[in-house]
C-alpha cells in the first residue's frame, strides 16, 4: 500500500535526479589549470582532487588552505606576523589575496594581493608589522638578500617564500665573539654598522649621559666582572638588575639612602637618582641640589631656625673630601657648629647624652627650655616656692653681664642663700640636724613657705621645751606666734614667744586666770604630782577637762560630801551663755553656806549674826530630814519626861509668812502656863523672855 503513495514516488525521483546532477559534475572539467606550485602537488592532481582544497561534502576552501599552510594558521591562531594582523573577516578569505585556476603562468603571491593585504608595495613593506624593525643598512636590501625565495615563480615542496627567517643576526652573519656573549647583537650593535656601539635600551637602566657619556663598555662591563658583557644574558635585565651601588660606594647614611629609596619607590642601592641626575658630571658637584624633604632624610629637618640657612653655611664649599664638607651632622648636634657658651660646665653631665636640646629649644637658644622636671633630675628638684617664685638668676648670677651663668657648684643649703630667722637658736641641735643635706632649716620647714610648718617635721617639745599636746596640739602656730605687719630684718614675721609673751610662766604666759589668782592663794600647793600651775587640775585638752581629778576641799575648803558629792558641778556653778572677759563659762558658786543655794524653810528664824548655820541641826551631807538636832543640848528648852514622847508637831505649829506656811520654832515661849494656862491675848502675841 505504502509503495502505491505519491509521496513516496516523488521522493525517489528527486534523490535519483539528484545523484545522477552529481555524478555529471564530477566528470566534468575544473574551471581551470591550477598553479604551478599547486601542480607539484600530486594529491591535488586528477579528477577527485578538488575536495583537497574546496572542502569536500563537509568542509570549507579556508580550512582546507590552513591545513597544508600550518605556519599561516599559527599565525592567524596567534594574531602575529602579516597574515595575523588583517584582522578575522579578511583572514578567512584566502582566495581575496591568492588566486588559482589561472594556469601555470600565473604567481599567487603578487603585488595584488600585497595590496589588499594593506601593503602597496613589497619592496618598502614595514617590517615593523612581524616584529622585526629594520632600520640603517638593512633598508638598503632587496627582500631576496634576505628571503632567498622571494622571487621565485614556484616553490619546491618545503620551501618558504618569506617565513621560516629567524631575527638571530648570527642566522645572516659571523660571529666575532665565537660565542662568547650571552647577550643579543642588538643590545650593543645598531642596524647601521657593526663598527658602532649603541646600548639599545640602556636608557631603560642608566640613561649614557653626564658623567657616563662617552665611557667605553668595558669601564663598567669590565671582562671576568659579575656585569660583564659575557655574563649578560639574551633576555633583557629588569631595572633592579643595574642599581648604583654596583658601581658606587655611597658616602651616605643609611637613614638617607632609605628615605631617598622611599621616595623614589627603588631599591636602596638605585635610589642615587633622587638627587644625582644621570646628566650631572660628577657626584660632588654644583648642579647637585638637595630638596628640604630629601635633607630631612638625612636627619636633619631644615626647619626652624635652619630653614633660612644657605647650603654653603654648614657645608664648606672649600673643602674638596666628602667627609670633611658632609660630615653627617645630627639635628640635635648643635655643638657640631655653634660654640659650647657654657664653657665645658656640662660635659660629662646628667644632660651631656642630650647635647644642648636638653635645655634648649631647638628652634632658639633664648629663652631656654629648661623646666622644673628636668631640674628635677639634678642633685637640688625645685619644689615650692622655688618652683613657683623663684628665678635662674636668683640662684644662677651671671658672674659677667655678656656671659652665661654659673650652674655647676651652685650651693645648695638653705643657709647658703637664705639668713637665719632664728637667730642662731637652733645652733645647739647642730650635730643632731647636720645630717640634712639641705641644711638645718630643712629639718622643719618646707620648700613652700618658711611660714608653712609641717607637724610632722618640727618636734615642738624636742626643739622648744614645750610639748603640743590636746587643743595645743590642734591649735594654728601664729594663736601663740602671732605674726607681725612687717617682717624683721631676717624677714621674720612670726612672733617670738618671748618677746610677745615675756618669760614662761606656765599656762598664765598665754591664758588669762579665769579664777583671779585663787588657786595660787599661799596655803595651797603650788606642785602636785609633778604637775605646776594649772596642770594641777586641767590638761591641756581643754579647760573644762578636769582630767586630773578635782579635789573640792582641798582648792575650795568646801568637801563635797554626800548629796554634794552626787551633784553635777553645774548644779553650783551654773553655766553662762556667753564666755566672761576672760574666758571663763561657769559661774562662781553663791558661797559656802547653805542659804547660799538653798532656799531657807525657816524664814530666818535660825540666822545669827547674820548667817544661817544649818548644820548645827541638818546633816547636809545627806539629807536636810536627818536632823543632828537635841532639843535638850541645842535648845533653851530641855525636854522632860512629859515631853519628849510628843511629836514636834504638837509644839511647832505652821503661820503664814508672805504666801507660804512655816513652822514656828523660834521664838517660842517655855513657860507652862505659856502652853497649858488660859490666856486672855493670843499666845502669839505674848511677849517672852529669851533664855
């Protein structure tokens, strides 16, 4: 069924049609005879041969060109020489520039095709464009001096027309150093001649002008040397292969030649040219200039007060050494050129390893920099009052107006610059105070003030004789050395003791007696354990500390006794608000009897000669109920039999005086019928006799 389709039909006369077209086309002619080179060629002879360069069934005419031309598709490959730089689209067209099938007359490579590869005339091509510049007597070649088969009409199978050359000058011409030289003819020879040297790319390492123009190669490039013409190698040498240091011993520091090398970003050894050009003619000479930053590099900032300075001021054009005119000078070794003004004073000293800028600014000489810390690391630190106050002059004199001042040997005692304000009162402590390398005066003051007193430098009771103790001890000096408005001719303004108070006394030389001299009454103790004055009962804490004890009757005559001994001191003596005149804050007691502070509850009934002795009936000690009283001894009334068993009430009966009700005891009658008679007045009102 399926044979009986069209389709079917159609399809196999299509295909025979097509087969029958092909084997007609092979059978007939090519367009043309192929060239001569071509035609040596037994593979591209015959009938069947045009799929050698045509491609065949599945091939193309460019691929099947750079088959047999390898050297052609390396080039295209890489993109060197004429056939890689045409660029892609013209390069897959080989028949553009090399026709065929025009017989054997007929030369593929010919100024045609030279032309629409970019070269109009062969004869003047520019060998620049494969690598090779030509230049100087090269020019003057035809090309088949070089290329043997450049003219040739057909080539033998093998042969090279124009490839195949090699850019080795010993491929073309003798060697007259047998080998010897490692380096390419073009590094030494040019194209003009073999007679002229010419360092190609030597500019690129050491430009041959100034001082290297005009030298002979061996001068540097001696034979046997490591930089020898024989041991340069073909390939050319980086720039850090050639550096100065080869040739040159610097003279310089090395922090110089490293900030130099810095600078110009090479190596320490090729870093000469930051300041010697290759045209300067010699190292030392006038045209060699030197920029503040590369003088810098040296160790010495041009800065303040340098920086205004001429070269020729510090480097001696006169002297021809090196070493003499740039003798290395650091920037802090002024003594290098200016003179020691202080005479050799500080050689060898704490400040010597520093030079002048130990004291000096580097900028200027005057003022000076010398500060209280740096003062400190010599034998006297300023401290106080001579860090603050004081003057170099004042302890550093100028011993000649135009000339610096003495500092070495300067004394350093306080009596060396300053008088005794004492007036030699301490001399007697000299031996213990003589072991104080500033002097006795530092054994108590301080660097501050003469009038600041450090406590704990002046042992008041070892140096004076008087121990501060208690409030003394709180106490500021000038309470007792008052000072006075003007200072004294030793410039003393703190008083003296002695003559503010007079001659020691005891406490009385400072403090007023409150008690007005009544503890120094004749029949009183003027020593007491040791203790003088009033010491004898008071410390020197404070007046009102009692410390050592306070014997009443012994001071007073009056023994505090009983109820007395359990009352407060202020029960008698009464505080006041405000101190007296002379200080003193309790009250004097009202006396010594007992009206003086109690309240009579008799009304006056027992005063006698104008005192009140209630002792004679109370024990005062104790308690005013304890009576000590016996009617019998201390009465004009003896008591009999019938009266001593009634209470004293019986007898004693109250009456109004003023606003209050006391007990009559006195007077009182002692008559019987005074109690037990009828009376026509009021017994009261009865006139007794006194016993």
């Amino acid at each position: 069924m399926r044979l009986k389709s069209p389709r079917l039909w159609i399809g196999l006369l299509t295909l025979t049609g097509i087969l029958a077209f092909a084997i007609t086309d092979l059978t007939r002619t090519a367009p043309g005879p192929i060239s001569a080179s071509h035609a040596r060629v037994p593979e591209l002879q015959g009938l069947g041969s045009c799929h050698h360069c045509h491609g065949g069934w599945f091939g193309d005419m460019t691929s099947s060109c750079l088959e047999c031309h390898a050297p052609i598709a390396r080039q295209l490959a890489d993109g060197t020489g004429l056939h890689g730089r045409l660029g892609a689209e013209r390069a897959q067209r080989c028949g553009a520039c090399h026709g065929e099938h025009h017989g054997e007359e007929f030369r593929i490579v010919n100024q045609l095709g030279f032309a629409i590869a970019g070269v109009p005339d062969p004869r003047t091509f520019d060998h620049e464009l494969v690598g090779f510049p030509m230049a100087g007597m090269h020019l003057e070649l035809a090309c088949g001096e070089c290329h043997l088969h450049a003219d040739a009409f057909a080539l033998a199978s093998g042969q090279r027309r124009y490839l195949g050359l090699s850019q080795d000058c010993a491929t073309c011409h003798h060697d007259p150093h047998d080998g010897r030289m490692r380096i390419e003819c073009a590094q030494c020879h040019g194209q003009d001649g073999f007679a002229q040297l010419a360092a190609r790319d030597h500019d690129r390492h050491l430009p041959l002008e100034g001082g290297h123009a005009g030298l002979d190669c061996r001068r540097c490039h001696a034979e046997g040397d490591p930089r020898s013409l024989e041991a340069h190698g073909a390939a050319r040498a980086t720039e850090t292969d050639r550096v100065c240091a080869d040739c040159h011993r610097s003279p310089h520091t090395p922090e110089l030649v490293r900030g130099a090398a810095h600078r110009t970003g090479k190596p320490e050894g090729a870093s000469c040219a930051a300041c010697h050009l290759p045209e300067h003619t010699k190292f030392l000479g006038a045209e060699v200039g030197m920029t503040r930053e590369q003088h810098r590099f040296a160790g010495f900032p041009l800065d303040e007060p340098h920086h205004e300075a001429k070269c020729a001021q510090c480097h001696d054009p006169a002297r021809v050494e090196f070493a003499q005119r740039h003798p290395g000078r650091k920037a802090d070794q002024c003594d290098a050129c200016h003179d020691d003004a202080h005479r050799g004073e500080f050689a060898g000293k704490p400040f010597a390893a520093q030079g002048c800028v130990g004291c000096h600014e580097r900028t200027r000489f005057a003022p000076h920099a010398f500060s209280v810390e740096k003062h400190a690391q010599t034998a006297f630190p300023l401290t106080g009052s001579h860090a603050s106050k004081a003057e170099c002059k004042d302890c550093h004199p100028r011993a000649v107006a135009d000339q610096p001042a003495t500092f070495h040997g300067t004394k350093a005692r306080c009596d060396d610059c300053h008088r005794d304000a004492h007036a030699g009162y301490f001399g007697t402590f000299a031996r213990e105070l003589a072991a104080v390398p500033a002097g006795t005066c530092a054994r108590c003051h301080q660097t501050t003030s003469f009038a600041e007193l450090p406590r704990e430098g002046f042992d008041h009771g070892r140096w004076t004789g008087f121990a501060l103790e208690g409030a003394h001890a709180q106490a500021g000096c000038e309470s007792c050395h008052e000072r006075s408005r003007e200072p004294d001719e030793n410039g003393r303004c703190f008083g003296r003791i002695r003559a503010l108070k007079g001659e020691f006394r005891g406490c009385v030389t400072c403090h007023e007696d409150p008690h007005r001299g009544e503890f120094d009454r004749g029949e009183l103790t003027r020593t007491l354990d040791g203790r003088i004055g009033c010491e004898r009962c008071h410390s020197q804490t404070s007046f009102r500390n009692v410390s050592q004890g306070f014997d009443h009757g012994r001071w007073t005559g009056f023994p505090l006794q009983g109820a007395h001994r359990r009352a407060e001191c202020t029960a008698c003596h009464q505080r006041l608000a405000e101190p007296d005149p002379v200080g003193r804050t309790w009250q004097r007691a009202r006396g010594t009897q007992c009206a003086d502070c109690h309240q009579d509850p008799h009304a006056g009934q027992f005063v006698v000669d104008g005192r009140t002795e209630c002792r004679r009936c109370h024990h005062t000690a104790d308690a005013f109920k304890e009576l000590v009283f016996r009617h019998d001894i201390h009465s004009r009334f003896k008591l009999g039999e019938q009266h001593e068993g009634l209470a004293c009430a019986a007898c004693h009966k109250p009456f109004r005086h003023g606003t209050a009700d006391v007990i009559r005891y006195r007077p009182l009658p002692t008559e019987c019928v005074d109690c037990h008679g009828q009376v026509d007045t009021p017994f009261l009102n009865r006139k007794v006799r006194r016993r």
